[in-house]
C-alpha cells in the first residue's frame, strides 16, 4: 500500500522537532508557530461557542486527486505531523490537519468532550472543505476518534491507517474510575521533567529527549496563562472520554479498508494517549 509506505517514512521523522524559542504561550498555543498556516473554523452552536484550528497543506508533487486527514493524539498539538504532512504532500495528497476541540489552538470547552462530539466538528471540517471522502491517518487517541467517525460517517472515510492508535480495548474493565478534581490536582503538579519522562515512557519514544522539548514546554508554558484552569479542565475532560467512552466495540463493523501500524513496544492505555 503506498500510503503506508509514506507513513513510515514520515514516523521516522514525526518526533525530531526543532526547538522554538521560550515564551509563554496562551491556552490556544497563542505564540505556538506551526509548519503551516492555521484556519479556523467557527462551529454549530452549542453549549458555548466554538472555534476548531486546521492546516490544509496543498500537494507539492503531482495532484493525484486525493485528501488525507491526519487525526492527532492527546499529548501533542497538530504539528508535531510536520514530516508527515510534508511526505504525504510530497505525494500529491491534499492534507488536513485538523485541532480537535480542546486541543491545540481550537477551543478549550469547559463542557465533558466526547467522541460523537469530534466526530461530528470533523465532519463538518470536510464540509467546509468541501471533501465528500478521504483517507484517514490515525495516531493515538486519534484512532478512537477515527473509529467513531467511521461508524457514525461511513461515506467520509475511503481508507483508515491506525498508528498506535489506543482504545483496543475497554479501559473500564481494568482502570478504576478517577474523579476530575483528583487528576487535574495531578496533572496540575506534573513537573517540566516529570512531563518529559511521561512522553518518552508513554510513547516508548527513542529520541533524545531533547527532540520533545518544544512540547515540553508548550505544556508548562500554558500554565502562565490566566486561563490556564480553562485549559487543564479540557485536557482532564478528555482523559475521562477515553476511559468512559470505548470504540473497541466498534471496530470490528468498520467497513472501510484498514492498516494497523503497533511498534513492539507500544502498549494501549487512555494516559498514553
């Protein structure tokens, strides 16, 4: 499959990130650069309104007619796709990157997130965009939205590339119930260090560390900002819809095409993602 020969050429690189300049960044990665021009698109009201962040990258190489949408995991904005994005628009392929909400520089809801929420903000990304089909590319967490999306759009999705994706099984089986207080308390105390262990643990990642560094410090870096409790609530809130909302079920009903892409060190669990 020539797609998955681009993908694994483009993960070789997906974590050498260079290092951006300290400053302090706003909970919408305000001072955050990305590769590519970000757009925003102003979603269906709700219960507050909403923005969703994007990068749609046009091809380098050849047109070859098709669009891929690249779907993040929860520990890292958008652009740590830069090599991908590159390979894939290199290809011919037009690329959509989007910031599900309440990550990235998208909104950051006060509101529980859910799975059928993303979903739904996704599919009327394409719709903007005016994409009936596309492929997939899935990392992480971005493979449970991947499989919620293929259930609950399945016109939208031709192909699907699950790259250590979580959600393989039903955490609620094993993980007991944490309440939200308790792990932002957590998560609030989580030290620059202690953050970079987490990612280079949690990924089984084989860079050094230094190549994550940027990202280490988007995450204390947001906790200048005054909405930094805005920011922590989101990112809790999407801890608990891994854990209370499983895809596992679904997945063998997806009827698209689909590439499973595990390292031998990857291991499935909702703090990893």
């Amino acid at each position: 499959m020539r797609m998955a020969a681009i993908l694994a050429a483009a993960l070789a690189l997906m974590w050498a990130q260079p290092m951006r300049a300290a400053e302090v960044y706003g909970i919408g990665l305000e001072g955050f650069a990305y590769p590519y021009p970000v757009s925003m698109l102003t979603l269906p009201a709700e219960s507050e309104p909403l923005r969703m962040a994007y990068m749609d990258v046009k091809p380098t190489g050849t047109a070859n007619g098709r669009a891929v949408l690249l779907l993040h995991g929860r520990n890292f904005p958008s652009s740590y796709w830069e090599p991908t994005i590159k390979a894939f628009s290199a290809a011919g392929y037009r690329v959509i990157v989007p910031d599900q909400v309440g990550f990235g520089k998208s909104s950051k809801p006060l509101a529980p997130l859910s799975f059928d929420q993303l979903a739904r903000h996704t599919a009327a990304l394409l719709d903007s965009l005016q994409l009936p089909r596309v492929d997939i590319v899935a990392h992480s967490l971005g493979g449970m939205l991947a499989v919620r999306l293929a259930r609950s759009y399945p016109d939208r999705a031709q192909r699907i590339v699950f790259e250590a994706p979580i959600g393989l099984e039903d955490y609620r089986n094993f993980v007991p119930p944490v309440e939200t207080d308790r792990i932002m308390a957590d998560e609030d105390r989580l030290t620059p260090e202690g953050y970079r262990t987490q990612l280079m643990t949690n990924y089984s990642l084989t860079l050094k560390p230094d190549a994550i560094t940027p990202f280490v410090e988007a995450r204390m870096r947001i906790k200048e900002s005054a909405e930094y409790p805005r920011w922590l609530r989101a990112f809790v809130n999407s801890y608990q819809m891994i854990w209370g909302q499983p895809v596992v079920y679904e997945i063998p009903s997806i009827r698209q095409p689909v590439l499973f892409i595990m390292g031998g060190n990857d291991h499935n669990a909702p703090g990893r993602a």
